[in-house]
C-alpha cells in the first residue's frame, strides 16, 4: 500500500466545497484546510504507484474549484 500527501491549492472560496468532494472521493483517507501557500492537504492511499497517479491526476485534479496539486509520497511507514 502507498500512502502520500497531496497538498493542494483551490479557487478563492471553494475550500470547503472541494474539501467535502475530496473526503467523498475512493482512496482519500483525511482532509484538512490548512494554512500557508496551499489551501487543503489531503492524505490518499493507493495499492500502486499507477493507481496513485489515477487518484492524483484524474479523481483529484479534476474537481471543480481545484487549481494545483502537490504530491508527496511517504517513504516509509
């Protein structure tokens, strides 16, 4: 299983709204607005790296209201 960090900036005033679609969303295990450059940091299991970036660049990237994501992958649990 890997797990990563998927920080992520949103248009003004839509924080909440993608962070309700994100914790509806199959791989994401937590949610949280967060302060600094990004908006949101959400943390995503996946069974492999292809079905990461499925995650990352189909289910997350393509919320409304998403404009830019950053993923950071643990390394060792």
């Amino acid at each position: 299983m890997m797990r990563a960090y998927v920080l992520l900036k949103v248009e003004v005033g839509r924080a909440h709204e993608v962070a309700q679609a994100l914790r509806n969303t199959k791989g994401v295990t937590g949610v949280d607005p967060i302060t600094g450059p990004n908006d949101l940091i959400a943390q995503v299991e996946a069974s492999s790296a292809q079905d990461l970036a499925d995650l990352v660049f189909s289910s997350m990237q393509d919320l409304d209201g998403v404009r830019e994501t950053d993923t950071r992958i643990v390394l060792d649990d």
